[in-house]
C-alpha cells in the first residue's frame, strides 16, 4: 500500500528537495516496497507508515543538508556503504536522479532484494552492489578511489567507518557519516583513522529537522509524539574530506579493523 497524503505532506514539509509530486509518489512506493519485502526478508525492524516515513525516508534525506549537495554538478558518482534494505542510498536515488549511487552490502539477501526495488522503482542509476566494503575497496579493489562522495548510516561507530569508507572515495571527494547523539564522542575516536585513512575533518552538521509550523491535527496521538521526538533526536552528519589517496595496506581485514580500530 502506498504512504496516505498525510505522510508524503511530511516529507514535503521537512525536505524541500523532495517537493516535487513525481519524488512523492516515488517514495510512497518505496515504503510499499519496504514493507512487502519485509514480509519475505528482515530488513527493517520498522513498519508503521510513521516510522518509516520518519526514520527512512526524512531521516536517509537529511543528508541533503550536507553542504556538498549544494553545488554537485549532475553525474558525480555516489556509494552507500553498508546500505541494508536501502538507506539511505534508496531515497537520496529518489531525489538525486542524475548521480549514479551504487549500494553495498555484505548481505547477498538484501542486495537481491534491492535490485529488484530499485527495478520496480524505475530508478535506474541505482548499482547493488554484494560485498563486502574493505574487500571492494581494497588495494586491488575496483572500486577503490572512485567516488565522489561515500555515505553510510548506522554500520560500525566512526574509527572503523572511517577505515571502510574512506578508500572509495577520489582525492578531493568526501564521506558523510550520518551518526547520532554519540557523535563527538565517535569523532574523538576517529582522528588517527581519519588521518591515517588520507582524510581530514570538514565539519559536522548538526541536522535540524523542525515540524513546528507544519499542522499535526491528521495525526494520531502516537504518531504526534513520534514526530515530536524524531525533532528533538540528536543527528549529525560528520563530512570527512580526502587529501591524499588512501595508503595501500588500508582497509585492513574486518577483523583487525574492528578488533583493533586505528
Ligand atoms: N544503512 C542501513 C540503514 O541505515 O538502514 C542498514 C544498516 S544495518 C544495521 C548494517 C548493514 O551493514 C547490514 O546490512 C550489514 O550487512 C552491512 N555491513 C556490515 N559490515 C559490512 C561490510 N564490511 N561491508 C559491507 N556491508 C557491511
């Protein structure tokens, strides 16, 4: 079933760049694809027209307030890393239908799944992509250094992101963690990683998501207090920058990368 009035209404009020009627109904089929999927495969502990509309779709199009999005001349090439059912790799396609964005994820299951979403969703510069990241992007990876820009949400806390993502991007090119209220903490974790990953932090973006002025009255009570909540949650986007090309040992195996982050 596609997302009522009342919820693409939402979407429109706090992304601006999702105003146009054709993104709407294209994100409304992607949360019907989200669910019907979900009935075959778990990608998504989230269900309720609410919360989905609110923690996947608003939430993965917030990164459109990454300054970077701002003067992106049409055909950059963009990588979601660790992209699950989709996010937010799926909604930023929406939006951004010039760019190329492959998605990534280790999960052959989900990865099936997304190729058949993103088909039915006619979004066609859309490449899932299975695998796993630090292979990917290795030294002899084909996808190391070939993106404009890498993003990833919720996948491993900032240093070990750092070391995975940061060798898919070109020199000159950035990745946007999307983290949440530990931001700073993560951030203070992660400068030898970043520096050793040949990056340097640009800044952090403190997201501003605000309903206040939108009418909540076709709401539910439940639903008026998730809304009220996902505002006053804590987001951030932390913009890595790349100076120089990653050196040729990095990414390292999952397991050292984890076990003993940089
Ligand atoms: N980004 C999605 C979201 O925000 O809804 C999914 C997040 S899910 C918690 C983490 C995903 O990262 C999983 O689908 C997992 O398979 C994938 N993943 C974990 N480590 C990975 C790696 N090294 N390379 C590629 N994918 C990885």
């Amino acid at each position: 079933m596609p997302l009522e009035e009342k919820y693409r209404n939402l979407i429109r009020f706090a992304i601006p760049q999702a105003e146009k009627e054709e993104t709407l109904l294209k994100l409304s089929a992607l949360y019907d694809c989200v669910v019907s999927t979900n009935e075959r495969i778990n990608i998504t502990s989230l269900v309720s027209p609410i919360d989905v509309t609110l923690k996947h779709l608003i939430d993965s199009l917030t990164l459109l307030q990454a300054p970077v999005f701002g003067n992106f001349s049409p055909r950059k090439r963009i990588c979601d890393i660790g992209c699950g059912g989709g996010f937010p790799g799926l909604p930023l396609a929406t939006v951004l239908s010039d760019h190329e964005i492959t998605m990534i994820d280790s999960t052959e299951k989900k990865i099936t799944a997304l190729k058949e979403n993103a088909a039915l969703l006619g979004l066609e510069r859309v490449v899932p992509l299975w695998g796993r990241g630090e292979e990917l992007a290795g030294a002899r990876g084909a996808h190391r250094g070939r993106y404009d820009l890498c993003v990833s949400r919720a996948v491993a806390r900032l240093p070990v992101l750092t070391e995975l993502c940061l060798p898919f991007v070109k020199t000159g090119g950035r990745f946007v963690a999307m983290k949440g209220q530990k931001a700073y903490e993560e951030l203070k974790e992660s400068r030898r990683a970043i520096e050793k990953s040949g990056g340097a932090l640009a800044e952090v973006i403190e997201v501003k998501t605000d309903f206040h002025d939108f009418p909540l009255e076709a709401f539910s009570e439940e639903e008026k207090e998730k809304i009220r909540d996902y505002a006053l949650s804590a987001r951030y986007l932390i913009v890595i920058v790349k100076k120089k090309e990653t050196p040729a040992q990095l990414p390292r195996k999952w397991a050292e990368i984890t076990k003993k982050p940089l």
